[in-house]
C-alpha cells in the first residue's frame, strides 16, 4: 500500500542554520506529494505541494522537489528562524484516491 | 485561519459514553474528511464525504460513524468509548472529492478517562 517515511525527530538547529527533513514515499501511479505544518496548539496548515515529477512547491522559504527516480520529496530551508519550530509532515494522495497518507511527523526545534 | 471550524476545541469524557464531534467546512467546499492523531498511531484517515454522501473509509472502527448534513457541517460521533479513543480529531474540507489542498481545522482534542 502507499506510505511515506520521514526522518526521526527532534530536529534541532541554530536560527540561520540550513534545514532538510527527508521523505520517500512508496505508492502506485502518480501521486501528488505535500508539506504540512503544525505549529504548537494549531491544525495543520498547506506549507507545498508538487503535483507532478520534477515539479518544485515552495512556500515561505521553503522547498521541496519531487524527485520520481528517487521517490523522495525532502524539505528544505536555507535560513530557518525560531518561528519555524514546529512539527512538519509529509503526505500523499495517490491519483484516484480521496485520502492523504501522512508521515509520522518530524518535529523541528530552533533555538535563538 | 483556515476557514474550517471545529467544535469543541477539548472534550473531557469518561469510559463508555458517546460524544459527537462537529466540523464546518469552508464556504464552498463540499468534501469534508477526518482524521485521527494520536501518538502510536500518528495522523490516520478515517472517513471522507462528499456533499453528503460517504465517499471513501479507512480506518475506522464501527463504534464510530460520521454524517454529513444538508448544510455541508459534518460529525463524528464516537460511542463506547476507551481510553485508546483519546486523541486529536481533526476535520479538513476541500472544494472537490480529489481536491488536492484540503483545509484543516484546529481540531478537537477527545481525552477519556
């Protein structure tokens, strides 16, 4: 069935540090792959998304490219701030299904 | 603010009773769906409809159901409670069945004792 693996968590950085959170996913077909946020006591909230192969989602200084050969979607940011602490998780939809199959969430802890 | 609204924010209730979750959708959007986060079992789908019709099932166990109203507002309605029921409940909407950005409320966080 489909899935998706994140890497473990805390993440744990510096403000202005680079940040890349791995995802690989495994499904059938096309999938569209997408980033979710989730800040402290908040719902999840759309950071990207990428709907095809090769096609990059960004979004608030984020990336993410969808990489076919590689089945990956990894997140990056070249700078992050205190403000982007928070948990991230990665999720599917394959073509023909309504549901998103989410990672277990990476938690991303930036100190001052 | 997303634009869906989840209702009550916390719910403190004890083994085997019943509660009823409440989700309003974003204006416009016909596809509610719900999830479950917990910590062994992450965010898991448990049921999604379509302008009130189910539309696709996961992983739900049957003392749960879930309607959707002429309104578009959706519940879940969870009976016989456990302690393994506790848990983050969200709800998400989106304009279509395979609409491929779903909104998310804040949810509803169910804890049984």
């Amino acid at each position: 069935g489909n899935s998706v693996t994140q890497m473990e968590g805390p993440v744990t950085l510096s403000e202005e540090a680079f940040l890349t959170i791995n995802c690989t996913y495994t499904a059938t077909g096309y999938p569209s792959l997408f980033w979710y946020v989730q800040y402290p006591g908040e719902g999840l909230q759309l950071l990207l998304k990428a709907t095809k192969a090769d096609d990059k989602g960004s979004n608030k200084g984020f990336e993410a490219t969808y990489r076919k050969e590689t089945t990956s979607f990894h997140l990056e940011k070249g700078s992050v701030q205190v403000s982007d602490s928070a948990v991230y998780f990665c999720a599917l939809r394959s073509a023909g299904f309504q549901k998103l199959v989410f990672g277990t969430g990476t938690r991303l802890l930036v100190s001052p | 603010d997303s634009g869906v609204t989840q209702t009550p924010k916390h719910l403190i209730t004890a083994t085997g009773q019943r509660v009823t979750l409440r989700c309003s959708p974003r204006s416009g959007d016909l596809s509610v769906y719900w999830y479950q986060q917990s910590l062994d079992q992450g965010l898991q789908f448990l049921i999604q409809y379509y302008n009130g019709e189910e539309r696709a099932k996961g992983n739900i166990l049957e003392r749960f159901s879930a309607q959707q109203f002429p309104d578009l507002h959706s519940e879940l309605n969870l009976s016989s409670l456990e302690l393994g029921d506790s848990a983050l409940y969200f709800c998400a909407s989106s304009v279509e069945p395979r609409g491929t950005e779903a909104f998310f409320g804040q949810g509803t966080r169910l804890t049984v004792v």
